[in-house]
C-alpha cells in the first residue's frame, strides 16, 4: 500500500515504541516523517533504522520553544504538514495520598501540554484533508490503581479529540485517537520503573488481557495509519481501541 506518498507526517515521540513502529510504516507507504525525541542518539538510530524519508529533530514537547523549532524546521524543507501523530508521553504512578506537585507537573506537561502545542502550532502548515491522530491509552475509560494521574491525562486526550473536531472543521482537518492498551514499549523503562518492576507489570497486565498477550508496537501502528489515511475518511473525533479486549469486555 502507498497511502501516504509525498506526505509530510510530524511525530513527536518518534524515536522508539509506537512513535518509530508508525514512522516506519508511514516512510515505507511514501511519506517523509519528521520524528521528534528527546535524546539525540535514540533520534539517530531511528533515523538509521528508516531510511532517508525521515528527518529528527530533537524536541521536548513539554517546552513550547522545541515545538516551534520542530515546526520552522519542517516548513524549511518542505512548507507543510499533512499528518500529526501527537505520541509522546509517560507514566507517572503513585497512590492518590503520595502525588506531589512535581510528578503532577511532569506528568501533564507531557501528556496533556504537549499533545495541546504539537497540535495548535502545527496548524499554520495544515491544510484541507490533513489529520491529526492523537495517543490516548484505554486509561482514559479504564481505572488502575494508583494510576490517577495518568488515566486523567489520557481522558484529557481523548476529550480534545471531541473539541477539535468541531474547532478544525471548518479548516477540513480530522481529529481521532488512537488507545492502545498494554503495549510492548520502552515507556515504562522511560518513565523510571525498575528492570524489576517493568517485568512484574507486564506479567500483570499480560494476564488480564482477552488475547493472553500485550500488543506489539507494529499492530498499534498500523491503526495509526489507518487514522491518518483516507481509509478512515468518515471518521472525526473518534476513538479506536487497540487493545486485545481488555478494555471491552
């Protein structure tokens, strides 16, 4: 399939998980794919691992500086974008009586502030039949313990999805989500659990899953993909679940 040849796709987060499975299925269906990450050297090995359809810039999505950097770079070299995928984000756990002033910060900086400005900023390069798919995560419909802030979020993503859809409709822009569930990522590692802690949890979540298995990032992509495209052209402000049942039944 070559849905995608001559676009211009922006992700942010790109550099590993969800983020690099989707920007190498976008290059391989013809597009040119910004990828925006944090670390550099992760950007490079990702870069290696595409091929010369994709360009890094290193980015923080929580600053809004990196975010105009990231955009004048992409209207430099090519003058617009035709897709976001607004992907970057982490976990922050804790029980309701331990949360802090700096993991709430931390944890919708990324999340809730970086999924806002990487889509607003963006859209000065958007024109009509552009998409935008937002990460959300079956946290956002879904309660686990000690998880409040990150489920919090996450319905935070899904709700701009509504809102933006009726903000962008006169622009011809597409807004959905995308929610995984338990995905095979380094975002748990990221997000600074223990070697020990990363394993006891996908164990877990493996478990409560229908299909006995956490996603891999490729089936995850692949409904990106399938958002950002014309396959998906009557859907505006929806929600597709990625998530092996566990949030559905």
């Amino acid at each position: 399939m070559q849905r995608f040849i001559d676009k211009v796709v922006v992700i942010t987060g790109g550099s590993s998980g969800i983020g690099l499975a989707a920007a190498r299925q976008f290059a391989a269906e013809g597009a040119h794919v910004y990828i925006a990450g944090r670390r550099t050297a992760e950007l490079d090995e990702a870069v290696a691992a595409i091929g010369d359809r994709a360009t890094a810039v290193q980015a923080d999505v929580a600053r809004i500086d990196d975010l105009q950097r990231l955009y004048r770079t992409v209207q430099a070299a090519h003058g617009r974008v035709d897709v976001v995928f607004a992907n970057a984000g982490l976990v922050v756990n804790g029980m309701l009586e331990d949360l802090t002033d700096e993991q709430y910060q931390r944890q919708f900086d990324v999340n809730v502030k970086g999924v806002l400005f990487t889509v607003q900023l963006a859209l000065p390069l958007m024109g009509p039949g552009g998409t935008v798919v937002l990460n959300g995560s079956i946290a956002g419909i879904k309660a686990f313990p000690a998880s409040s802030l990150y489920s919090a979020s996450k319905a935070a993503v899904r709700s701009f999805a509504r809102s933006w859809t009726l903000d962008l409709k006169g622009r011809g822009i597409r807004v959905n989500v995308v929610s995984p569930g338990p995905t095979e990522t380094n975002v748990l590692q990221a997000s600074g659990y223990t070697a020990e802690q990363v394993s006891q949890a996908k164990d877990h979540l493996a478990q409560a899953i229908p299909l006995g298995r956490m996603a891999q990032a490729d089936e995850v992509a692949r409904g990106v993909l399938f958002l950002a495209s014309e396959d998906s052209s009557f859907m505006a402000g929806g929600e597709l679940f990625i998530d092996g049942g566990i949030a559905q039944v």
